[in-house]
C-alpha cells in the first residue's frame, strides 16, 4: 500500500528536520515538509523520530536445530517490534550452513515465516568446528551476507590465512569470532576481581586479542576484508585502531551490554554470562572511545537466546548469551545519549548507517530506496520488563532497568511490520 506519514522530525542523513514522508510501492518517493494529503492512507506523527530501520549483523534465530531457544518467526518478530528492519543471522545452527543443502534448510524457514529482512551467514569451515576443512566459497557466496564460526575461533594461523585468501577471491567478509581455545582454561566470566572474589574461572582478555592480533596480520597480508564480532578488550581497540590507520580492511562490532555493563555489574545469574565476558570498567571506557572516534564501526547486539532452564544455573553452569534485540535501543539511548556520551545521529550511524555500508545491505530512508523505516518514541519513558518480551529467550542483564525511547512502528519493504 501507500503511505504517507506526516509531521515527524526525519533523519536526513546528518540531523533531524521536520518533513512528511511518501511511501509509493513500497519505495520511498518522497521527503519534503507539507506533502499535501490525498492518499488514502496518512500517518501522524508528530515530534515523533523517524530513521532508517535498525540493521543487526550479529543474531542467532537458532533455526533450524535448537527451536526450542528461538525461531526464525519468533526472533524477526522481536526484531520487528524493536525497529530492526533487517538481522543478519549467525551459523551456530544444527545442521551448520556448510553446504548449499544445509542453507536451504534455514532458507526455506525464512522464506516462510521472517518478519523482516534476514540475511544468513555461512560458516567458514565444515561443521562450524573452527578447525578441519573449508566450505566451498564459491558454491555459498552469492547466497549469504558473509562467512563466519561464530561461538568459536579459526584456531589455526593456517586455515585462516586460506580462507581469507577465498574471501579476498570472492570478494566475500570474512566475520571473526575470535577465541584462543588454548588461553580458555575452563573460563566462563572475566579472569578480574569478581571472578577471584567470588572463586571462578576466569577467562583472560588475552584470549580474544592474541587471535585479533594473528588475524590482523593475516588481513594485512591477504587484503581481505575482515570484521571483528563482539569486541571486548581495550587491548583489542588498540590493535585495531593501529590496524585501521595502517590501511588494513578491517572493521569491528561490539554489543550493547559491553558499553554499559561491566564486571562491577555482575551477579550470580546466568543473565550476566555471555562470551565475551563482561570485563573491567577499563575496558568499558576503551570500548566507548572506540565507538566515539570510529575504531568500533557497529553496535550489534549478539541476541543469544536461551530457555529459561539453559540460563537458571548461575554463572558457572548456565549457557552463553543474552537476548539484546529488545533492548539495545532504549539501553544506549538512556546510557549514553541521553547522558551526552554520544549524539542521537552517532547512535543512528552506529546501528542503521554502517552497518549497510559495510555489508551491503539495501534501503532504509533515502528517496528511491526501498523504505526500511523505524518510529521513535523518545520521551516514553518505561521499565524493562522480559516477561514481555517478544523472543523466546528472556535473559538479559538488563531485566527491571529504567529507559527511555521505544519504537512504536517499523515499516519494511514498505509495508508496516
């Protein structure tokens, strides 16, 4: 259908002006204040926010294999609810997508039952082990937005200078979880304080930015282009920022909980563990002027669901990952816009902009571009509550904080989702 939505302060690529917008089959067609109204539908939304629909690279919709956690339907609705117009979804799956066969499997699901726009990953290597052989690029490349293991590391120099090498050939990312197993020793919470005071294992920082450190020498030599999932370390924004000024294709994501949380905020509840871990207060600082001066490109949320029993066991014996999709906006509205941290049009670029530059990823709200679209509510004012969440997975640290900012209406490929 058509549309017009009126009286809203529009993101125009730098700041926010106060324009009508006009939705013609399903493309956006016009932006100019006072459209005058003989459509049949018009929308209202004055000293409403209108931007381009959130983009998150990093989710896991845990289908097919573990439906039990997420579905493809379940986890695009969240994502809809939440003003993300398109997610891109990790290969942590059962089958993995390895193979052309195996992809269309969870294909065939999205094709039925998404929401909005879900743009899968391929593993990188066979079974998603993090070791063994490659997939076939050639075969996969055109089918997915990017080849990833992520939950686990590439853990040989070898295989991942290979199958960068295919990446640079097929000119495909290569999205990088980045783990040493063998810096892991039984770890499940940052190796720092609280893991010391309270008798835990801990999981050094090292353990992230020594593969970073391989893998940036490997991009450099190889010239591929490489993305960093979930960086957590201050040790990890150093090297990519020396990285980026050396010319190296590199960019890099982090996640909501990593810029607001840290391991003073920990408590024995399984909603606190997540890999990476929460680390120290130190490396939430460097992780905020990683986003501030462009070393991090892109907040993704890592949505990690789990059932309620996989996440009751405390730190020690509860599975990795929250749920972030529900919350990511409102969280980093409250926690560093509002408190002057960084700009409204910063956050924008960080979750909607960047993230379809950097993949590739069409529309959003710019005249004849397909209307991904995302309405704000920024005075709503309202206390998290997971019960009411859309996902399956209700874990999150986040649970009974106070914020601000709610989506109230997300349009996709033109239509109101």
């Amino acid at each position: 259908m058509d549309l017009l939505l009126t009286g809203g302060m529009v993101y125009n690529g730098k700041n926010f002006s106060k324009s009508d917008i006009f939705i013609q089959g399903g493309i956006v067609s016009i932006i100019e204040p006072h459209i005058s109204s003989h459509f049949t539908k018009a929308l209202e939304f004055n000293n409403l926010y209108i931007i381009p629909g959130f983009v998150d690279v990093h989710v896991h919709l845990r289908e097919p294999g573990f439906s039990y956690k997420e579905t493809i339907k379940s986890g695009t609705t969240a994502a809809a609810s939440a003003g993300y117009t398109a997610v891109c979804s990790m290969p942590n799956l059962n089958p993995p997508p390895d193979s052309i066969e195996n992809l269309k499997l969870k294909t065939d699901i999205i094709e039925h039952d998404a929401k909005i726009r879900v743009f899968p990953y391929a593993s990188i290597t066979k079974g998603q082990k993090g070791e063994g052989e490659l997939v076939d690029f050639a075969a996969l490349k055109d089918k997915v937005i990017a080849f990833s293991d992520d939950g686990r590391g590439v853990q040989s120099d070898d295989l991942m200078e290979k199958a960068m090498e295919q990446a640079v050939k097929y000119n495909c990312i290569i999205a990088a979880h980045c783990e040493d197993n063998s810096l892991i020793c039984g770890g499940y919470i940052h190796d720092g304080k609280y893991a010391k005071e309270h008798g835990h294992k801990g999981i050094c920082s090292a353990s992230e930015y020594k593969q970073i450190e391989r893998d940036l020498i490997l991009a450099k030599r190889t010239g591929c282009r490489y993305h960093i999932c979930h960086v957590s370390a201050k040790e990890s924004i150093e090297l990519i920022r020396k990285a980026k000024a050396e010319g190296v294709r590199v960019t890099a994501e982090t996640a909501p909980h990593y810029l607001v949380l840290c391991e003073d905020n920990l408590q024995e509840d399984g909603r606190y563990k997540m890999n990476p871990p929460l680390r120290t207060a130190e490396d939430k600082k460097a992780l905020v002027e990683g986003i501030k001066d462009g070393t991090i490109d892109i907040i993704a949320t890592d949505h990690a669901p789990h059932s309620a029993e996989e996440k009751s066991k405390g730190l020690a014996g509860s599975m990795m990952g929250v749920v972030g999709l529900e919350t990511a906006f409102p969280i980093l509205y409250t926690n560093l816009v509002k408190k002057g941290v960084i700009t409204l049009e910063k956050l924008i670029e960080l979750m909607c902009i960047n993230p379809r530059k950097i993949f590739g990823i069409d529309g959003g709200l710019e005249v004849g571009k397909s209307a991904d679209i995302a309405i704000l509510d920024l005075d709503r004012k309202y206390k998290i509550n997971s019960s009411d969440f859309l996902s399956m997975g209700k874990s999150s640290p986040f649970d009974g904080m106070e914020v601000s900012g709610k989506n109230i209406m997300t349009i996709c490929n033109g239509g109101i989702v």
